[in-house]
C-alpha cells in the first residue's frame, strides 16, 4: 500500500520507519513507512503500514496494496471498467 508523501505530511502523519525501495521510476528512493486505517466501506477497515512515495506524474494518492487485497475478494469487470471489493 502506497501514500503520495504530501498526503502523509498534509495529514500530520508520522513516518515510523524509513524504506529503501526500488520503484519502475526510480531504483534506489529512500522513503517514510507510515501506520494508517483505511476504510475502503464501513465494514472494511484496515490497519496497514503505507509507503510514502512522491507519485509523481499520477493523479493518484494512494495505491491499494496486496498486503489489503489478501484479505478481500476483488471482482475486476475490465470490458466495463467496473470492480466489486469485498471481506
């Protein structure tokens, strides 16, 4: 599970640990580990370890991880760019 970094720092978030991680973009990134609650649907509340990565280029701010999806079921429709997550 991901964070765009700013997200965490806008939200007052404290990094627990730091990460050296290889991305597709850059293979040596130096980032903040942060402890966060997700709450994708009011029964489905996780409490992960994000990565605070800059996600440039992206209009995105935040990437669901596998360590989420291993405790889901997740339905990708991709002709009706559709999907159906669920515990």
């Amino acid at each position: 599970t991901v964070l765009r970094e700013t997200v965490a720092h806008s939200l007052g978030l404290a990094a627990v640990r730091t990460s050296l991680v290889h991305t597709a973009s850059c293979p040596n990134l130096l980032c903040g580990e942060y402890d966060v609650r997700l709450m994708l649907k009011a029964e489905m509340i996780f409490s992960v370890r994000a990565l605070g990565l800059p996600l440039e280029g992206q209009s995105i701010d935040c990437l669901i991880g596998r360590d989420v999806l291993a405790a889901c079921v997740l339905i990708y429709l991709g002709h009706q760019n559709q999907f159906t997550i669920s515990v």
